[in-house]
C-alpha cells in the first residue's frame, strides 16, 4: 500500500458523510506505518471504542469504510478465526465487524459484517510481522504470497458486499 496523508484519508471514506469523515480520529503516526508490509490501513478510533476504519486501494482509488464493533469482549476460553486472514486469537482478538452499505441501502440502514482481527493487522500476522497473542499461528501449505492474495481477495469479496 502507498503511504497516506490525513486528507487522502478523509476523502476516501465511502460510507459515511463528508461531516463525519471530517470529524474522525485520523493515526498520528502516518510517518510510521510498514505501508509496504500493508494491504489495508486499519486503525481504532480512541474517542469511540465501538469504532474502527479500514481504507484500501481498489481498482486504482483509494477506498475507506467506517466499521462498528461491539465494545464488550467475550471469554477468553475460546478462539476465534479472522475471516481475511485466517489468524486464529483467542477472546477477544476477533470481532464481528459491521459496516454500513454505501449510498442509499446504508442510509437505509443496511449493513455488511465480517469477522476480523480486532487489532485491524491482518497484513502483519500474514507477513509473520507480529503474533498473534496466543503465540503462534497455524501453519499452512500456501506460500506467504499466496496467503497474501487470499487475504487481499477476502478483503475485496467484503467490499463487493458494499457495493464498493
């Protein structure tokens, strides 16, 4: 992924007005980010702990949707599967993330979810560039690179969802 400015990622939001993308918690450490090691952005907002954004490049445009999730954690007793990236976490390192339809089907309330690392770093427990909290991840027959696309196509089928 390239890197992104605070104004790249404001205009890029496609479900949710342009006043609500002016007011939301943008990462201070844009400077910072592994954007080769990214295949989205994704970040919590701080002031709304129900709230997290993912912005990716799609079709040569940069995209960008707001997600709800809920705030309450479940029981650490048991694991949860990312349905991009196929990290298994236990409690809470998974959560059903919601997002609104773009255009008229979202203003009428209809939303999409999905099943994602609660922490939004897919592309770096993919990439082995961070662990999951239970210290491993599964092992798989599927190159990195393979593992990458799959992820990238996981991600893409969400967004169609959307009408991205």
């Amino acid at each position: 992924m390239r890197s992104l400015t605070e104004q790249d990622i404001r205009n890029s939001f496609i479900n949710c007005s342009k006043g609500e993308a002016k007011r939301l918690a943008i990462p201070r450490d844009l400077d910072e980010r592994p954007w080769g090691d990214l295949d989205f952005l994704g970040w919590r907002d701080p002031g709304a702990p129900d709230r997290s954004y993912l912005l990716t490049e799609r079709a040569e445009r940069l995209v960008g949707v707001t997600l709800r999730f809920p705030s309450s954690r479940r029981g650490f007793l048991h694991r949860s599967m990312c349905s991009l990236c196929l990290t298994t976490h236990p409690g809470g390192g998974v959560s059903l993330m919601t997002a609104r339809k773009a255009g008229t089907a979202g203003r009428e309330g209809n939303s999409v979810g999905v099943y994602m690392c609660t922490d939004l770093a897919c592309s770096l427990y993919v990439r082995g560039k961070k662990i999951p909290q239970s210290g491993i991840r599964i092992e798989e027959s599927l190159t990195v690179d393979e593992q990458i696309a799959r992820t990238r196509g996981n991600l893409s089928a969400f967004l169609d969802k959307l009408h991205v």
